[in-house]
C-alpha cells in the first residue's frame, strides 16, 4: 500500500516553480523538475512530497498521475485543484492561473528543497533535463512504452543500503495505513 497521492502539494510546488521561472515553462520541463524534487526529497528524508506514481518514459521518469493532469485534465467528476492554478498546455508550456498560489500544504524544507531544485536545474532546457533524468540509475528505457518506477528502484539508484530501504519502505507502509484509516 502506498500513501495516498497528493495533488495539492504536486500543484503547490509546481506552482512555486512556475513563479520562479517567470510564471510560465514547458510542461516537459516542469515535470523533470518535479520529479527530481520528489526523488531528492525521498533520498533525503525517505518521503516524496507527492506521493505520485513513477513511471519510466522515452524522455525519462515522470510524475505519472501529474503528467496525466497536465496532458488530459481532472477525471471526470473530479475538481482538480491543479487545473484551478495552472493551465493546460499551450505550445507544450503551461502557466500560472493566479498569482499567488497558496503554499501552506508543503513544510518549509519543501519549499526550500523545491527552490534548490530550480537553483541547480531550472536554467537547463527542457532536453538538458532530459538527458540528466535519463542517468537516473532507475530509468529504464521503455522503447514506447511506461515501465513503473517503485520507491525501492529510486532509493537503491541513489545509494541506499537494503537495511535502510527496507526502514523506508515500513515507514512509507506506516504512512499509507495511516493515511488509510483517516479516509
């Protein structure tokens, strides 16, 4: 069981990124960025800010549920939080919707650890970050495809010890059961 999907937080960190760049960016662009700020956030404190799904795609990994909101929009029913704050893509960029895009879902050292991300990578192109992301030791080209990415394949690229994955994994199993019970 994985914790829960956070919309919320995807789109508030998207948006502080957004701002960063003048308000608007590629969407390809956007979604590498958000990816290496969820893969340093669970290499650093063994959590993602998310908590989307990671899947393997010919121009890297992605932020599966994210990417799903940006190229086709909310499930039908569904308010999205994310289109409410930031536009479908046009000419593959997307915008900021509003000025100020509230921030109080993610923590302080979220939010530090997102203007870090756009500090060492947002002056990169959108296929400088590709190429980047394609180094990432749980890419795996998917030849035209999608190959899922698991908590385990990003912490073991990024060095973790099979002790402290299997610590990771029980604390993030926690975390879903907990998420669980309240809904």
């Amino acid at each position: 069981m994985k914790p829960p999907y956070r919309e919320d937080k995807a789109t508030q960190a998207a948006a502080i990124l957004l701002k960063l760049n003048g308000g608007k960016m590629s969407h390809l662009k956007l979604i590498k960025l958000l990816y290496i700020v969820d893969r340093k956030a669970l290499l650093s404190w063994g959590h993602p800010i998310t908590f989307d799904v990671y899947v393997s795609m010919d121009k890297g990994p992605v932020l599966s549920k994210t990417l799903d909101i940006i190229n086709d929009g909310a499930e039908p029913g569904h308010q999205s939080y994310w289109n409410d704050n930031i536009s479908e893509p046009e000419h593959h960029e997307v915008k900021l919707l509003k000025e100020n895009v509230p921030d109080e879902e993610l923590s302080e050292a979220e939010i530090e650890l997102i203007n870090k991300v756009f500090e060492e990578f947002g002056h990169k192109s959108r296929w400088n970050l590709v190429a980047i992301v394609h180094k990432f030791g749980e890419w795996e080209d998917p030849k035209g495809s999608a190959i899922p990415i698991e908590y385990c394949d990003i912490l073991k690229a990024g060095g973790k010890t099979d002790s402290e994955i299997a610590i990771i994994l029980e604390e993030l199993e926690s975390i879903a059961l907990f998420d669980h019970a309240l809904s």
